[in-house]
C-alpha cells in the first residue's frame, strides 16, 4: 500500500501533466482557431469606450451615448486585459485560456469533496483530467464572449455553495446549526461570486434559484427556518453587493432601474419583436434556425424557404407567414404592425396545439443544445445527415462533427453514472454530500428549463453547467460496492 507521501507525489504528478495537457489543448484552440462573434464586438467596444473615452457606451448616429445594453462585468474584464498585457486580441485569449485551466482546479475541488474520503484523491485527480481535456469550455477562449469568465465565477460560486452545504451538516455542527457553527462567510461569497458571475451573464441568479428551491424543499420544517433565512439573506447580500455600482450608474446616467440588462439587449433605436419571438417560441429548435431567421430580424431580408415546414401547421398559414415576410423584407425592418401579425399567428398556433408550445418545443429545444456536438466555432459544418453526402464532401468535418457529438454524449452519460456511483457510495460519504449533489442536479434542470424559453436557444448557454456535470461525472470513478469494505480497511488502516 502507497504510503502518504507517494500518494501526494502522485496527485501532483497528476495534477502537473493534467495542467500541461488542458494548456496544450487551449493554446492550440485559441491560436489555431481565433474567432470574432457578433456580440464580441459589442463587448470590445464597449470595453474600448469606457478605456479610452471613460464612456461605458455604444456609437450611436448622436455620438458616444451611456448604455446598458450588456452588463458590465465582461467589458471590465476585457478593459483590465487591454491595459495589463497591451497585446491586443492576442492577450485577451491567453489570458481566457490560463482562466479556463483555473476552473479545471475549482472543478477537481467539487469533485473532491464529494466524494468518500477513501476515494477522494482518485475522483479529484479524473475530475481535473475531464475538465482540462474537455474542448467544449476551452473553445471559447479563443474569441472575446463571456463564456469562459461566467463559467469560472460560476464554478466559484459552486464551491463556495458545496463546502457550507457540506460543513452545516459536519459532525461538529450541532443540531440547529448554531451562529458560531454556521459558515457564514461561505454562503455570502457564494452569493458573490453569484453577483459577479451576474455582471458576466445576467441569468447567472439562476443559480441562487436552484438554491433556494433545494433548501425549501430540504429545510421546509420550522425547526430549520432559522438556517433558511440565514442563508437567504447572506447569498442576497452577496448577490447585491457586485451589483450596486451597476445600479447606481444606470440611475444616475440612464434614470433607470436597472440591475441587470433589457431583458431583450436592444439598443434604444431598436424595436423589440415581442409578437414575432413568440411566433419562433411555437416551433424553433434548431440552432440552424437562429441564424436563418432570428439572427436577420433588423439587418437582412428573411427568405421563406429557410423557414422549416414545422412553422406551419397548414398552407393558409404559410401563406401568412409568407405575407408577413414579404412585409419585412421590403425595408429589412420590423414594424408593429408585422410583428402583431405574428404575435396572432403565435397566438392561434399555441390555441391550437397548448402543448406544442408549452412542453414539445422546450424539450426539443434542452435536446437540442444539451445533446449538439458544438462546433458552431470551428470551421466545419457540423452536419451528419445525410451521412454518405457529408462524408464524400468533407470527410474530416464529419469525422470531426461525430467525435465531438458522441464526446458530449460521454459527459452527459458520464454524469449519470457518476450520480449512480454516488448512490451506492452515500453510507460512505460525508454528511452533506446528498444536498450538494442535489443542488447541482438542481442547477443543472433550473439553468437548462430556463434556457429553452429564450428567443434565441444557443448551445454554448448550458456551458455554465460544466463544472457541476464534470464533477459529478468524476464520481463514476468510485469503485463498485463490493470493493467499499476493503478501501475503507485500508483507511481505518492508515488512521
């Protein structure tokens, strides 16, 4: 048997090669494959004004105007980047790439803790390895967008919410968890990080929901009523606290309320197509269809025949919508009048089918970007079907396309054995370790049921769940039963 200090030498061989090999994989991902966004440019010239002309705004046709059209905290961050390393774009990914590697470590930790203590040291060291050679995270840091840094605040904000979890129900917590056993400090900066991570994607409080859901549900008898307002008041003090300068700049430039962002990111000159998302919201499931139809409302004519059959329950109502498009397309504007035209097409689609709306098009829609080899930034199509057609054309795309989709399937599926190892493991693991597997089980379904009522259903938005599918996919490391009684000999052994 390995004694202590082999086992430590091992874990940092672990973690050194780990770190190389997650490195080597973000390096050749920012530089072998850069990329720019639409909302990039808004982020850097938003970060770019509030630098150089101290405005945090947009160039409108009036000149430089205050907006909040995005929220904050991405901007600063590339605004810190540009003046720190002074390598443009360049230094803006590196440093993405060495952040994306810091949320491998806080992954490892999750993973680490909730594990059994026999096996903690096997389960932390494959959660690093699934983070650092996962491409998924690591592909945007190659591009200026938000998904890197929300993902690491995110995983921050996890850690903070598993150790409390975990240290409320030690064995040296009393029983009502008294004040001076309480983690205190851990829920308010789990509420932070929240905070921050907020300042980065607006819907990053989705996390602070799954939260309180679980702790309803959990501590739903008066007795634990104390704790329940304890950690309701340290998280929202938390979450507030990144937030108020934000608040306070809109009331004072903008005379506005506003703590996050328009719900719809329009700028003041845009009008917002209520009616016509609510249309897409009865049949678009694809991120395909984002592009071709969506993504053109206010810059380009939308072609018909790029509209799937799906949206269209009868010929009359093809040739409504066809009307409606004909209408946009002659200015490239939507009006009041074309969008009222869809929102009773909606309106009339979702009488006719409740349950199309309702239930089938968010389920297709969390299929859609949870199961997706997300390629949308390499330089392949992504398209398998038909098969022998994609193969003749671009057999290393293809090939390319169905590793990463069955790469996906893996962590997915890995995640669910790893909740099933955790089950047969729970005598073993520490107290605690049930809510917190539960609030990232949570997470996950609130952030992903959340996600499939947006106008535009993106796959890289799941990405924020990562680090809780990671660390609960490290747990499928767990031995099976019949090798408990003997793992835990050898560590009353080593006690």
């Amino acid at each position: 048997m390995p004694s202590g200090k082999a086992r430590s030498r091992s874990f940092a061989m672990h973690a050194a090669i780990a770190s190389l090999a997650g490195l080597a994989l973000r390096l050749f991902l920012v530089l072998r494959f850069p990329f720019v966004a639409g909302d990039s440019t808004i982020y850097e010239e938003l970060a770019q004004n509030w630098l150089h002309e101290h405005v945090y705004g947009i160039y409108y046709a009036a000149g430089l105007t205050a907006s909040d059209i995005r929220v904050p905290g991405y901007p600063a961050f590339l605004a810190l980047a540009y003046s720190l390393l002074r390598r443009g774009e360049l230094g803006i990914v590196l440093a993405q790439a060495l952040l994306d590697l810091g949320t491998c470590f806080l992954v490892a930790w999750l993973a680490f803790r909730l594990a059994p203590e026999a096996y903690r040291r096997r389960v932390g060291i494959a959660a690093l390895w699934l983070a650092a050679t996962c491409p998924f995270v690591a592909n945007y840091a190659a591009g200026p967008l938000t998904e890197v840094l929300a993902t690491f605040l995110t995983a921050a904000a996890l850690v903070q919410m598993v150790g409390a979890a975990i240290a409320m129900e030690s064995p040296t917590a009393s029983a009502d968890t008294a004040a001076n056993d309480f983690p205190w400090r851990s829920w308010f900066f789990a509420g932070f990080f929240v905070g921050l991570a907020t300042l980065v994607r607006p819907e990053s409080p989705l996390l602070l929901v799954a939260l309180a859901l679980v702790f309803i549900v959990l501590w739903r008898h008066r007795a634990n009523w104390g704790k329940l307002v304890r950690v309701g008041a340290l998280t929202a003090a938390g979450l507030i606290l990144p937030l108020l300068p934000w608040a306070a700049r809109n009331w004072v430039m903008l005379h506005e309320v506003q703590f996050l962002a328009p719900l719809y990111a329009a700028s003041p000159d845009e009008y917002t197509p209520r009616g016509f998302y609510a249309w897409t919201a009865t049949w678009l499931v694809r991120y395909r269809d984002v592009y071709l139809v969506p993504w053109k409302i206010g810059t380009e004519p939308v072609a018909i025949g790029d509209i799937r059959p799906a949206a269209f329950d009868s010929p009359e109502e093809r040739a409504r919508v066809a009307a409606l498009v004909n209408e946009y397309n002659a200015t490239s504007r939507m009006t009041a009048d074309v969008d009222d035209g869809f929102a009773a097409l909606a309106h009339d689609r979702t009488a006719r089918h409740p349950l199309r709306t309702y239930l089938w098009v968010p389920f297709e829609r969390a299929f859609t970007i949870w199961f997706t080899p997300r390629t949308e930034l390499l330089p392949i199509s992504g398209h398998v079907s038909p098969i022998l057609e994609q193969w003749q054309d671009d057999p290393l795309g293809f090939s390319v396309t169905i590793f990463l989709g069955a790469l996906n399937l893996f962590y997915v599926g890995l995640a669910v054995a790893g909740l099933w190892r955790a089950h047969l493991h729970r005598a073993e693991s520490p107290p605690g370790v049930r809510t917190a597997v539960i609030l990232l089980v949570a997470f996950i379904v609130v952030r992903t049921l959340y996600l499939t009522q947006v106008q535009t259903p993106e796959p890289r938005y799941v990405l924020e769940c990562f680090p809780a599918l990671l660390a609960l996919g490290a747990q499928a490391w767990l031995p099976w039963r019949r090798e408990t009684s003997l793992a835990s000999q050898e560590v009353r052994g080593e006690s």
